[in-house]
C-alpha cells in the first residue's frame, strides 16, 4: 500500500469504511482530521473528514490510528473500493 497523507502519516490498510494509518505524532480518539488522498495515481483527489476511533502507541513515539471516514461520497466509496479490489488481484 502506498496511500500517503501528508502531515499525517502513511496508510497501512484502508476499507471503504475507514484507514489504519502510521503516524509520527499520537492523535487523541474523537479527534476529526482533513483527509486528502488518492488511491490510485490517476484517481482524482478524495476529500472527507476521518474520525479517530482507536490508538494503539508504538516504539518511537509513533502510533498506529484507526479513522473512519465521516463524509465520504459515494463515488469516492466506489474509488476506494476498486482500490481495495486492485490490491487482491495478481
């Protein structure tokens, strides 16, 4: 997976639901984050909010956060969706 956000951190999983992100600086559960991102090079640019619903802190001072996505269209759903598909695909 190379799903980046930046200022953020690097996605490790992503669902049409949500992402599981790595991130450099702990973010508190509840906390709404801007999300800017596209699966896919030459997907256009997906737009949401992502509510942080689970933390887990790790070596380094990092963490690993699971969001769910707030205001997600449903065309944006369907992007992340082939994505996912794409991921499984040999």
């Amino acid at each position: 997976m190379s799903i980046k956000l930046p200022e953020l951190g690097q996605a490790q999983n992503i669902s049409a639901d949500g992402m599981w992100l790595l991130v450099e600086n702990p973010i508190g559960i509840g906390t709404l984050l801007n999300l800017e991102f596209r699966p896919f090079s030459e997907s256009p640019l997906i737009r949401c909010k992502g509510q942080v619903v689970w933390r887990r802190e790790i070596a380094g001072g990092r963490a690993q956060i699971g969001l769910k996505f707030v205001d997600l269209t449903e065309s944006d759903r369907k992007i992340i969706l082939e994505y996912v598909k794409s991921q499984y695909q040999h």
